[in-house]
C-alpha cells in the first residue's frame, strides 16, 4: 500500500517536473514538451493500473489549480478547453501502455515498450484528443484529426525514447521496472 | 509554489469552492447546449464583465491566461470565413473563450485549501466502497511537497550534464531522473511505513 502510492505520488511529480524543467524539453523544432514521454513512462515502467493512477493524481492537482502543465498551465479552464481531450485521453493512455507492457513478454523490451508507447500513447490518446477538439471546435472528426497530424512525428519519436528509457532501466535495475514484475 | 489563484482577493473567494464548481458545471452545460449567437454574445460580455470587477490588475492577469486560446479562435475563426459561415464560427469560439474564461475564473478565485475540502467531501462517500481517503489526501500532498525537490535534481541532474558535454542533455536525462523518481519512492514508503503505515490508520 505504502509502496504503491509513494511509487504513484513519485511519478505524478515525475509528470510535473517533465513539464516544468526547461532544460528537458525535446528539441525537433516545434516547442514540445517531456511531458507526454512522462505519460508514457508511467505506463511503461509502472504498469497499467498505478500509471493511470499516478496520471490521475496528476491530473486532479491540475485541476485543483497548480501550473503543473507544461507551459505553467493549469486550473479548471484547461478541462474545457480545446485540447481537453487529450487530457483525459492521458488516463487511459498510460494504462493501455503499462497493460501492453504487463502482458506482451515474448519479444524485446525495447520494441514491446516502443510499440506499446506507440499503441498507448499515441493511438489511444489521439482518440480521445481528436473527439475532444471536434466537440470544442465543432469540427468534423476528419478535420480535427488534421489539426493535430503534425504532431505524430514527435510524438513517434518520443514512444521510441520511451522504450530505449525502459529497457535500460531494465537492463540496468530489473527490479525497478514494476510492470513485469507481475502484479 | 506558484498557483494559478488570483494576485488579489475578490468577493468571489469568499463563496462555497463548491457553490462556485456547481455553477460552473451548470453554465459549461448550458454553453455546450445553446447554439444562438446573440446569446453566446450576451454571455462572453458578461463573463468580460465578471473579469474587470475586481479591477484592471486581475483584469490584466486573467485576460493574459486567456492568450494561450489564440491559436484555436484564429484557426476557427479564418475557417468558417473561408467556408462563409461566420455566424456559426463566432458561436464556436465565443463557447469556447467564456467556458474556458469561466473555469479560470472559478481556479483564480478559489484557495488550493478550499478546493482540496470540496474533494475530501465528493469522495468520502466512496470511502466505503474500499477507497483509502488517507491514502488519497497523503498521496496528493506527497506529489506537492516532491515536485520542487525532483525539480531540483533534474536542474543537478543537466548542471553535471553540461559539466561533461558542451551538447543539450535534453532527453538524456530523463531516465536518471526516473530512477531518483524510484529510489525517492522507495525511501518515502519506508518512511511511511516507519510511521504506522497507510491501512492500519484506516482501520482505526
């Protein structure tokens, strides 16, 4: 009990300091932030259910009102607004990652974290982004799926930073990647 | 730590955190169901209204956390030029900009304290479906009191960086700090664990 919720309190931090540290954001041009790489490390390394509770926790300290947002951003006005989606879709990308993680262990962790990252934190994600901004903009889900397809490349690359991340962490300390430690 | 609440005291502090949200549900409920323009219109008015009351500083903050909407209300609005229709555009963002411009508003005006009460109260009736409220209250606070010290080893974690490399340690430091992350949980666990532990409280 203790272990899980320092391990979700650690990481929901974890999620903050991503998105708040200047020096981590990821340099391909566009102004993008570690923070959904963090997304993608609680499903990874935590697994399904304490990753999408650690984002949860995250999640709810946002809305009670810290800038805990990449950016300084936070606050109820976020949860309404036009990439809302994407928040919520955070939740449910972290535990579809961690489950891929959890359940997939016949191929190489560097790829099963990747493809799960990929699966979680983009597929996954994405659906709920993209559903939120036609809701918000009242677009059609196609156009609204345009609004956001320039940022898949990044996001490509950081599911596959995700997976180098994990499987060294495994490499180097196998008793601190959680997901497969089979709970 | 920083928070987004106001930099001055409103009337507004004084209501129930709760009263405030309840409102704000409401009024994102009626914006998303209503399609009329000269509503939508009255409404933003109002809201703009509800900013300068307090006066220009609070004004001037809450309008600046506004901005970062531009992007969308341009984008929405040159669409719906280029498709000639206007009128649903401005509907579109003017929903948008008061619904957003309302929750910042309920954010500016309502103390972190009151508003962790109003969580307290909405979940203790899940208390006895097997929910550990302790476990939830210690945890929220354990995030607020870590961040500033994982911050701070992120900032020691790039500082070695540059001491070794003359390149940015962008991504590369991430997984270091992952691991503080575990080792920092580790020892918080222990301590709690040390101090009577999460469930033997409950049981009490």
């Amino acid at each position: 009990m203790e272990k899980t919720v320092a391990n979700v309190a650690l990481f929901a931090a974890l999620i903050a300091v991503l998105g708040i540290v200047p020096n981590i954001t990821l340099g391909f041009g566009v102004p993008i932030t570690a923070q959904s790489l963090g997304i993608m490390l609680c499903g990874t390394i935590l697994g399904a259910r304490r990753g999408a509770m650690a984002v949860l926790v995250f999640l709810l300290l946002v809305a009670l009102g810290l800038p805990l947002l990449s950016g300084g951003r936070g606050g109820l006005g976020v949860f309404v607004g036009p990439t809302s989606g994407f928040l919520f879709g955070w939740v449910a990308a972290a535990f579809v990652t961690g489950l891929i993680v959890q359940k997939w262990r016949q191929a190489p962790l560097t790829l099963v974290a990747s493809v799960a990252s990929i699966i979680g934190g983009i597929g996954v994600l994405y659906a709920f982004g993209i559903v939120g901004m036609s809701v918000v903009l009242g677009k059609s889900l196609s156009e609204a799926t345009l609004l956001v397809v320039a940022f898949i490349p990044g996001d490509i690359a950081k599911a596959i930073i995700a997976g180098l991340l994990t499987a060294s962490l495994a490499r180097a300390r196998p008793a601190s990647l959680l997901s497969r430690q089979g709970v | 730590m920083i928070s987004l609440t106001s930099p001055v005291r409103t009337r507004a502090h004084d209501l129930p955190a709760a009263l405030k949200l309840g409102a704000l549900l409401v009024a994102t409920v009626v914006l998303a169901s209503v399609s009329n323009l000269w509503f939508h219109g009255a409404v933003f008015l109002a809201v703009l209204g509800l900013y300068i009351l307090p006066g220009r500083l609070f004004f001037s903050v809450g309008i600046r956390r506004l901005f970062i909407l531009w992007p969308f209300v341009a984008g929405v609005l040159i669409w719906h030029f280029a498709i000639d229709a206007m009128a649903e555009g401005a509907v579109i963002t003017l929903r948008m900009v008061s619904a957003v411009a309302l929750a910042n508003l309920v954010t500016m005006t309502t103390r972190l304290s009151d508003m962790m009460e109003v969580v307290h109260k909405l979940t203790s009736p899940f208390a006895r479906l097997g929910l550990n409220l302790r476990a939830l209250e210690i945890c929220l606070a354990l995030v607020i009191r870590m961040i500033p010290v994982l911050g701070q080893k992120g900032q020691l974690l790039s500082q070695s960086w540059r001491a070794r490399s003359t390149r940015k340690p962008r991504w590369r430091i991430v997984l270091p700090l992952a691991v503080c992350a575990l080792d920092d949980a580790d020892r918080v666990a222990e301590a709690l664990r040390a101090r009577g532990g999460l469930m033997d409280v409950q049981k009490e």
